[in-house]
C-alpha cells in the first residue's frame, strides 16, 4: 500500500470536528483541531519543509517548499483539518481492495453503502476504496486535502530534479462551521494565486461559486387566553406561517440545480408569543442574489404594515461571494489547473459550486484561490468514502501544476 495511504488513515483517526457554538469565539472551536495542527508542524519539519509556523490568531499552520528554479509564480495549496457535525470518534476507517461494484458492509453497524442508493459507486469498480464503520463519518472532507498537499509537496523534495517555483502551503481550522478563512493571512501567505483542495470527485475544478447570505426573522406576538383572543391576540406562529406562505415556494432547494439559486428555511422555532425563523439566500448571479434578498425585506416590510407595531424584526447579512468575480479577472490558476489535469488524461468539470469554499472569501481577500478535487464523496455522514487511486490522482494534479508553473 502506498505511504500516502498510511498517512491519509493516521490522519482520519484523530477526532477534529469542530464545533459550531462556538464559532468566532474560541479560535479554533475545538482545542483537538490544535493538537492536529501542533503535529502536523512536527512532521512538516521532518519532511524538510521551511518556514514552518502555526498562527494561534487564526489558527492555520503554514510551511514553504523553496523555489528550485527562478521567476516562477508563488503557489499556494491550503485545505482545513476540522471535520463536520457528526460523530467523529473513534474512527475506524475499512479498506476494501478490488471494489467489485457490489453492496459494502460498514463494519458491524448493520449500515450498507449501496449503488443503488449511491449510484456514483459504479464510478469505482476495481478501485482500493476506503469507508467508515458505520458508526462515524470518514474525514475525508478534508483530511484527503491535507494527506494529497503533504505527499505532493514531499514527493517535490525527495526529487529536486522536478523544477517548481516557490510553494506555500496552509491547513486551517473551523472551515465547516463557516469562519476558518475569516481571518486568514493573505498577506503573510505571500502568493501570486492559490487552490484549496477541498473538492470531491476526481476532474472537479471549481471557480464559481453562490454569493451567500443569512436572514435571521424574529417575530413578536401577543399571547392573551385563547377563550379571549379575538382581536386581541397576535399569534407569532401564525405570522412564522405567513412568511413562509409568501416566500417564492419553487426557489427552494429541493427544486433548484445548477446555477439557480435559492431561499431555504433552515430553522423554525417559537411559540404564540415568540416565534424565529433563519434562511440562507444563495445565488450564483449577483443581480439575482440581491433581487432574492429584496423580496425577504419586501415580505418582512408587508407583514409589519398588517400590525399595529412592528412585529418582524429582520438582521440579514452576506456571508460569502462568488469567487468567479475575482478569478475571472486572473485566469493564471485556471488554466494551470485545466492543463495539470488535462496533461494527466483526466476529465475536468468546471461545474459551478452549490455552495462556497474557504477559497471563496480567501479570493475577496486578493489571493485568486480556485478549488481542486480531493476525491472524496459522500461527505459528511457514515457513507462516506475515497478512493485511493483519487487520493494519487489529486497528488499528481499537484505535483503537475507546480511544474507547469515553473515551465511559464
């Protein structure tokens, strides 16, 4: 089995999950991220990396593979240690050689991965997969990132004949609850453009993303006896029912691809006196992102005018933008990465992402930060897995851009 393999399973084992409560307060969320981290840096070193420094601030490791050769642009390649909201402990990853394209046994946990719940297994068969237990996710997401930057990087210094420029790399904290990049060191980092390794199946290479944002609702009502209540009362449930009734019901997720955009209910909560919604509004086009977040305050505005006080209260905030603004404006990343890949026989899909990445606001920050398969999917629950020749095929990609880089 490939060293990187071993790597990438050492890796997973140690719990990281951050944790969302507190998000922004405690840098990192979970002191296990640290830990990670802290070791991380001590293997870095022995590898033979330079420069090697952990930001407490920010909570990212950093670390440099000098240039070999001159005047080629300064790269960049980051991915996050945490894992998302599920059990993550004890993780006992299972490696199924030969995958035959049948059902998988998770371990003893009584769950199944199956093609025909999880038709993009047949993608696999003949492959060295590697899954959960059962009982907790994988890591992949973005553990695979972290294993493919470091193998890549030690495989640049075990061959010095390999021209590249100057190659920087970062591994972060708390990117799955939303504020790893927050207070990332653009300037420090020191690159011409970077790509955050934090994709799934193998060809993606992604530069578009949703422009984000969150609208928290709170609504007053008035609780009076229920045998009292006409014209008296003020039903806060009744007026959560109201919002929700005016919101554009087919630009919901569940009826939405590609580049349509959305406005999601993801928590409800009150009672006659109290009631709270919160929605995230997504959308790929800018004009249409701002349209969408209108028609909240228009819906919030109508339903203040039906009551005596204002009873809806609305704080929206963006949250993340669309990478494909900046990026558009500098292609270098782009076009290497499209080469990289294509030079290795490997299909690129440029598709655009139904999401955001890290590399989405560290582009806002002026770093042009693209994201590139890590090769996992099913993320972020027991069905999660990756395959070990995709794991190989992100560390080419790697190593193919940073010669490519040097040849221009």
């Amino acid at each position: 089995m490939e060293r990187f393999v071993d790597r990438f399973l050492r890796y997973v084992k140690k719990n990281t999950r951050s944790d969302e409560s507190k998000a922004g307060i405690e840098i990192p969320s979970t002191a296990s991220q640290m830990e990670f981290l802290e070791e991380l840096s001590e293997e870095l070193k022995r590898i033979g990396f330079e420069e090697v420094k952990i930001n407490k601030k920010n909570a990212f490791l950093t670390a440099t593979v000098p240039a070999n050769v001159e005047n080629a642009p300064v790269i960049g390649f980051i991915s996050h240690v945490d894992t998302a909201a599920f059990n993550a402990e004890n993780i006992s990853p299972q490696i199924h050689e030969h995958y035959d394209g049948g059902d998988i046994a998770l371990g003893n946990s009584g769950f199944v991965l199956s093609p025909k719940e999880f038709p993009n297994l047949k993608n696999y068969v003949g492959q060295t997969l590697i899954t959960t237990d059962g009982t907790t996710l994988l890591g992949a997401d973005d553990k695979a990132g972290v294993c493919e930057i470091v193998s890549a990087m030690e495989y640049l210094i075990e061959n010095p004949q390999i021209k590249h420029g100057k190659l920087r790399v970062a591994f972060g904290c708390d990117e799955e609850i939303g504020v790893g990049a927050n207070n990332f060191d653009v300037e420090d980092f020191g690159c011409d453009f970077a790509y955050t390794m934090d994709g799934s199946s193998v060809g993606e290479l992604q530069f578009e993303c949703f422009n984000a944002a969150e609208a928290k609702i709170d609504i007053l009502g008035k609780s009076v006896h229920p045998g009292d209540a006409k014209n008296k009362m003020i039903n806060a449930l009744t007026i959560s029912r109201d919002i929700q009734m005016a919101m554009p019901l087919l630009s919901v997720p569940e009826t939405t691809e590609c580049r349509e955009g959305f406005i999601h209910l993801i928590e409800a909560h009150g009672d006659v006196e109290n009631a709270s919604l919160v929605y995230i509004i997504r959308d790929h086009n800018r004009e249409l992102f701002e349209d969408k977040k209108n028609t909240v305050r228009k819906i919030c505005e109508e339903i203040n005018s039906r009551y005596d006080i204002d009873r809806v209260k609305l704080e929206m905030h963006d949250e993340y933008r669309n990478m494909a603004d900046i990026i558009n404006n500098d292609p270098r990343s782009v076009d290497i990465a499209t080469k990289a890949m294509e030079n290795l026989g490997i299909t690129v899909n440029k598709d655009p992402i139904r999401g955001g990445t890290d590399g989405s606001k560290i582009s806002f920050m002026g770093l042009p930060t693209p994201n590139i398969f890590a090769g996992g999917e099913n993320f972020h629950g027991r069905f999660e897995f990756v395959s070990v020749q995709s794991i190989q095929k992100a560390i080419d990609v790697i190593v193919e851009i940073a010669k490519i880089a040097a040849e221009k």
